[in-house]
C-alpha cells in the first residue's frame, strides 16, 4: 500500500503545511514525515486523525491505486468493429468485470446471424433509433430512451430494425475482466 504518498499528494493539494498537519491531528512533524514516505506503518487510529483533518473518507486512503476513479477521456476510447454486420464499439470505461460500451448499430446490423450467449449480465438503453432484442421466447421493440437487460449466458440477439443508425449503451458484468461481448 502506498497510503504516505496519498496523504502527501491531498496535504500538498490542500497546500497544508507538515506543522499544520502536526498541530491538528497531534502527530509530530517526523511521524508524519516518516508516514508520508511510507517509512513507517500508521494505526488505523492514527489514520482516522488524519483523515479527519483532511476532511477525506478514511476508506480512500485504504484504496489500492487501481481501486480508484478511472477516467477514460473521449479522445482516448478505444474502438473495435464487432462482427460481419460492422457494429461499431466503443469502448467507454471498465472497473474489474464491469464494463460499459456504446454500440452503433447502422440500418438492419445486427449482433450476429442467430442468438448467442456469453458469461454475464448486460443492461442496455437505446440512447437513438429502433433496436429489436430477443431472448428465448421474449422479443420486443424498443426505442430511444427504452431500456432493457438480461441474463448473458440465455442466447440473445439485437437488430437495428430501423432505416436510420441506431444507438445503444450496452453495460456488462462478467465474473472475467476484460471479456469483449455483445
């Protein structure tokens, strides 16, 4: 764990002094010195002063650094093209087996020539266009700002039935990091 270079990074942030930090949580200044520089170990006790001061939740100084916020900038989305129908997929962010995409799907494309199924959960909301999903015996229409999800693993097909591009927010969780599913 690197908490010391956590509380450094927010200290510095919030441009307060080692002293400050010493006068308001009772800590001296080479305790939080040695903290900071992850020399020394502190207390959960120790931790609650501190982020207390900070005015920080004490379980974020607990966070692994790939347990944080991720961001993902627009300019920075990876794409693929999914299929013969030529899906286009972007790939919004991901945090451990949960995964968010924006599929756009052109006149008639759809997931693939018949149901299929994968590992996982998916929800979906049509953000523009006609979708057509289908699972076992369901099947509906749904239209901009329609939702709807599923059980991945039952085999499941989605078609833009419309004349016009379609738009879909696809979110996927799936035990596995990383799977690339429709």
């Amino acid at each position: 764990m690197d908490i010391g270079t956590t509380i450094k990074s927010i200290r510095n942030r919030k441009k307060i002094t080692i002293a400050q930090m010493s006068e308001g949580t009772g800590l001296s200044k080479g305790f939080i010195s040695n903290m900071e520089n992850n020399n020394t170990s502190p207390s959960i006790n120790t931790l609650h002063a501190v982020a207390q001061f900070l005015s920080i939740p004490l379980p974020y100084l607990l966070l692994e650094k790939d347990q944080r916020m991720r961001i993902v900038r627009k300019d920075e989305r990876e794409f693929t093209t999914h299929n013969k129908h030529n899906l286009k997929v972007e790939h919004l962010t991901s945090k451990g087996g949960l995964q968010m995409k924006r599929v756009t799907f052109p006149p008639q494309a759809s997931t693939g020539d018949a149901p299929h199924a994968h590992e996982g959960e998916e929800s979906h909301l049509v953000l523009q266009g006609k979708i057509l999903a289908e699972q076992g015996e369901d099947s509906v229409i749904l239209e901009e700002g329609d939702s709807f999800s599923w059980n991945a693993s039952v085999p499941h097909f989605a078609k833009n039935i419309g004349d016009e591009l379609a738009v879909v927010l696809i979110a996927t969780y799936t035990e596995k990091e990383n799977e690339d599913n429709l």
